[in-house]
C-alpha cells in the first residue's frame, strides 16, 4: 500500500515509502534517474517534484541533489514548481502556429484568466507551451493530460475546457 501525501506547510508532499516503493519497482538503487523523476511526478499530488521529493531521490539512488536537479530541469515534461490538475500543453511549432496557435492560446488565457505558466486560482488548470507535441496532421493541436485535441477553433478549445470542468465538478451546475 503507498503511503499517503504528507502536508508541510502550504506543499503536499510524497512520504518517503512512496518514493521507496516507485524506485523498488523501477530497479531499486539502479533504477534509471529519469524513469524515476517521471513516475515520482506522476504519482505527486501536485504534479511536479517537490525539493523534498528531489532530496528523496537523490539519497535514494545515492547520486547528488546536483545530478537530480539538472536531470530534472532539463526536460520540459518535469516540473519544479506545483501545477493544476489538468496540464494543458499548447504546440507553438510552425504547423501550428500558421493555422492558428495564437488564437487558440489566446482563448485558452482569456478562458482560464491566466497565461502561459501560470496555474489558474482554483489548481484545476497550469498551462504551459511546448515545442511540438507530434500532431502536424491536426494543427493547431494543445495537449490536456494525455490526450491530444486538434484541429481547434476559439470555440472548440472553449468546448474541451469546459468538459474538463464539468468532469471535475462531477455534474455539479
């Protein structure tokens, strides 16, 4: 059984049995760094690797806080800073952009009232832009969770933000 969110102050972090069992099922003190940021992140309430996550980690594997934080903050997929429930990835390659990303992000931030890397007031949402998410075919395209939406309008990314909030609302009005 995981070990539940531990709060410190205002952060919610992963205890330490958690990190334990995730590094263990990933190859223990051997387990590929990235595999492990990743799954840990996953697995965070907020999404993202807290200092104390990252301290874990590194005693854990027995590798620097050094050598966590640069592996870390070098890929866009892994967050040092809390994020929403619901990551929303906007593509700003070429495709994208020549069919409409700006528009497409503008109604997203005047949805939402934030901008690109900012979580909305509620933590429901943090939006961010990426470099491509591998969806020419279908441009523009954003990324919310897992899943890809593409071939957006103004109207039809407003339609997807609203599906997320009624899922999370769970049929509230």
């Amino acid at each position: 059984m995981l070990a539940m969110p531990i709060m410190m102050g205002m952060d919610i972090f992963m205890g330490t049995a958690e990190i334990r069992f995730i590094i263990k099922q990933l190859g223990g003190r051997n387990a590929p760094l990235l595999q492990v940021l990743l799954a840990v992140q996953d697995a965070a309430p907020q999404r993202y690797l807290s200092e104390e996550a990252v301290n874990e980690i590194a005693r854990l594997l027995e590798i620097s806080r050094c050598r966590v934080y640069s592996t870390a903050s070098f890929y866009s997929e892994i967050s040092l800073e809390p994020r929403g429930i619901h990551l929303i990835r906007v593509c700003t390659n070429a495709p994208c952009e020549n069919a409409g990303k700006q528009e497409i992000q503008e109604a997203i931030e005047r949805e939402l009232g934030i901008t690109v890397g900012q979580t909305t007031t509620d933590g429901l949402f943090t939006l961010e832009s990426v470099n491509c998410l591998g969806a020419c075919f279908m441009s523009p395209a954003i990324k919310v969770d897992d899943t890809l939406y593409g071939n957006l309008t103004t109207e039809s990314v407003v339609s997807v933000l609203d599906s997320f909030r009624k899922e999370q609302c769970h049929g509230c009005k």
